[in-house]
C-alpha cells in the first residue's frame, strides 16, 4: 500500500513538470487527427495513390528513349584480289556472252580494315494505338484506388474522432461524478456535525453518530474512486490526442450540447465512407473484367527512330559515319491461348458479382446499424429527461427530508435515505447526460457526418 502511494505521488510530481492546459473538444479533435498513426499512414496510403493515378496516366503519352552504344575492338585484317588482263565476253546473235578474242585490264583489289572504337546513339520514341482498352481500363482503376484512398483516410478520421468524442466524455463524466462525491461528503460532514453536537448535549443517541460515520466512511471511498476514475480518464484522453500520460490538462465546459430538433432518418446511409468504398470496388470490379477482356483483342503500336553510327575503318577512312529514320508499325493479334486468357475475365466477371453481393449486404447490415443507433439515441434522450426530472424530485425529497428530520417528524435513517436516493439520482443523470452524448456521435458516425459535424 505504501509503494502505491508513493507511485501515486510520484506521479503527480512530475505532472506539475507539465503546464496545466484546458482543452475543449475541438482541441482534442485537432490533437488526435494529426497525432494519430494510423491517420498519418492514411494520408500517406492517399499520397501514394495519387502518383499511382500519375503514373498511368503517362501511358496515353508517347515514351522517348535516348540510347547510345560503344565498342573498341583492336580486330584488323586484309582483303586482297591480284590484278591482270581479264578476257572481254560479247554476246552472239543468240544472247549469249562468249569471250572475243580481247582483254582488259583488272588493278586488282587490296583492302585494309581495322574495327578499332565504334559508337553509335539515336533516340527512339514509342506510341501506342490501340491496347484493346488495357491502358484506358488500368488507368481508371488507379483512379478509383486514389478516390478509395481518400474515402478510407475519411473512415479513419471518423474512427479517430469518435474514440477521441468517447475519451473526452469519459473525462467530463468522471469529473462530473467526482462532483457527486465531493457534494454528497460535504452534506454529509455537515449532518455528521449536527448529529454529533447533539449528541454532546444529550439530544441525540450515539447510534445516529454511528450510522452518520459510517455513511461519511462510505463516503470518503467513493471520493477515491472518482478522483482515481477522473485521472485514469484523462491519462486515457492524453493518450488519443498525442500528450505525454502525466500531463496536466482539464477539459472545457460540460457535454457539448445535443440538438433537441434533430430530423432523425433511418433510410440514407450514402453519406458514409464505407458506402461510397464499396460503389468504388464494385467500379474497380468491372474495369477489372475490361483488362482482362484487353488480353483478347489486338494491339497496335507505332515506333520511330533516328540513329546514327561511327567507325570501321576501311584502308585508314572511316566507314560508317552517317544516321538514318526508321518507322516500324506493329500489330499482334491474340490467336489461340488454351484458354489462359479467357479464363482470366470469366473469374474477373466472378469476382464483379462477388463484389456486388458483398456491397448489397454491407448495405443492409449499414442500415440496420443506422436504425439501431436512431433507436439508441432517442431511448438515451428520453432517459436523460428523466433522469433530470427525477434528479429535481429527489433534491425536493432530501429538503423536505432535512426539515422534517430537524423537527423531530423523520427519523435519521429515513434522512439518510433521501440523500442516499439524491445522490444516486445525481449519479444516474450524469451517466444518462453521457450515454445520451455517446449514442448522438454513434448516430452521426451511422449517417456519415461526424466528420463534418460542427467541432463544438
């Protein structure tokens, strides 16, 4: 028990380390989203989404490739035909070449060549035609993917506001319980007083004391409960927004204020995130089955390029030293696979209605997730109304109590009940005030407008 108390007080040393700071709910927000991990790998899954879209886009543009080429070979040779008189062939009356008695004169042949550095560069530019719809099919996939992107970086945002709304409450029901507490000791510690002055003058029996110090006992527990419950809640908060666990921080203001003319719907679920993740995956689903059917239909592409080489020496001149266009046109037309590629869309077309089962499902489950979270909230309104009323009637009761208890009419014991029941009434209203908050941001994460709900 000892080590506790030093661990506890340990504690609060070095939270004094860290400037008090009041927080309201905006705050908190701000805090947890730019804090939060998996809110950073988000933004970066949508960054990187993005490029992708980039990157197949430049598929519709021609490539342009520069290249170049060198060789140094010290390969050399001779090539020679010796010279002479050559006989001189004329063709007769009948077309046939015979030799006619002449000569001419060969100065024979005598070549020299040496390979030496030989280099050569061009720049080619490639264009597609016509891919069989495979690059416009993967190009509004990558497109989808960065859209999904940016609808799951909304999903995450919402998860992270809705635990942050849930650690912030917590942190308000807690100090609002602890008020309880802190209310019901000091009605006690003053009834104690009463009781026990009158005890010393002889008007009150010692058993009342008794049963007065008892309840104060009970009392001081329940005090330690709720300030141990208050600081493991905001440490809880501290950990959602990015603050070190010992900080020393409060929150602003009560709840934020529920709207009593709120038009609550059970029908339209195409404001949330996940709705519009599945319309993108149904969409990615179809281009999918149009890149496989891409594989059956031909191709045509278009290539040109300017080229030019150095070298070769023939008897000490160079031989090649000029460049040149060329223009290929290519066309593939698919003929026969063994079926490889036809089966590729028939399990694309598969997995399109897969997808569309799985959306139609998710759907319903969506809706009834909104209905549910309606009806949640409209019983947490109509317990916080009464939870109030019942909170005024038991105050009532504990006045009427104390009078009649000073007066002689009401026994201690019934006193003590009425701020038994008063107390308990307190409590319940704190805890409907914070259900009634908690189910308000689970309907407006079921409608999809959390994340754009106003940030208190």
């Amino acid at each position: 028990m000892k080590k506790i108390s030093i661990l506890i007080g340990a504690l609060f040393c070095s939270s004094a380390l860290f400037s008090q700071e009041v927080l309201s709910l905006k705050q908190c927000r701000e805090m947890a989203l730019q804090y939060n991990k998996e809110m950073a790998a988000s933004v970066r899954q949508t960054e990187s989404a993005r490029y992708m879209a980039k990157s197949y886009k430049g598929n519709f543009f021609p490539n342009f490739t520069a290249s170049g080429t060198g060789i140094y070979s010290s390969a050399s040779g001779h090539y020679g035909i010796e010279g002479g008189n050559l006989p001189v062939f004329m063709p007769n009356s009948s077309g046939q070449f015979l030799p006619n008695g002449g000569f001419s004169y060969f100065p024979g042949i005598d070549l020299k060549y040496k390979i030496g550095l030989i280099y050569m560069g061009g720049v080619e530019v490639e264009q597609p035609l016509y891919m069989g719809g495979k690059i416009t099919a993967a190009y509004k996939m990558s497109v989808l993917g960065k859209e999904m992107a940016q609808m799951n970086e909304t999903l995450t945002a919402t998860t992270v506001i809705l635990n942050t709304d849930k650690a912030y409450a917590q942190v308000v029901k807690a100090r609002e319980m602890k008020n309880v507490a802190d209310r019901y000791h000091t009605v006690l510690v003053e009834l104690h007083k009463n009781v026990e002055s009158a005890y010393r003058h002889g008007l009150k029996p010692q058993n009342d004391v008794l049963k007065v110090q008892v309840k104060l006992n009970e009392s001081e527990l329940n005090m330690r409960k709720a300030e141990n419950a208050l600081r493991l809640a905001t440490m809880n908060l501290c950990h959602f927004i990015g603050k070190p666990l010992i900080a020393d921080i409060q929150v602003s203001g009560d709840y934020p204020e529920v709207k009593e003319n709120i038009m609550m719907q059970v029908s339209d679920i195409t404001a949330r995130p996940e709705y519009g993740i599945l319309n993108k995956q149904v969409a990615m689903a179809k281009q999918q089955v149009k890149l496989n059917r891409s594989e059956l239909l031909p191709k045509v592409g278009v290539k040109g390029s300017y080229n030019y080489i150095h070298g070769l020496e023939v008897n000490d001149e160079t031989f090649l030293y000029k460049g040149g266009f060329s223009v290929l046109l290519n066309v593939s037309v698919p003929l026969f696979h063994f079926g490889e590629r036809i089966n590729k869309v028939h399990a694309a077309k598969a997995k399109l209605e897969q997808t569309r089962l799985e959306q139609a499902d998710m759907n319903e489950k969506m809706l009834l997730e909104l209905t549910l979270a309606a009806n949640n909230l409209d019983e947490a309104r109509l317990e916080s109304e009464l939870s109030d009323r019942s909170l005024q009637q038991a105050e009532e009761n504990m006045r009427v109590s104390k009078k009649q208890y000073e007066v002689g009419l009401e026994t201690l014991s019934d006193y003590l009940e009425a701020q038994t029941l008063w107390q308990q009434a307190y409590s319940v209203q704190v805890d409907a005030h914070f259900r009634l908050y908690l189910n308000y941001v689970e309907y407006l994460k079921a409608t999809g407008t959390l994340s754009q709900s106003s940030s208190y």
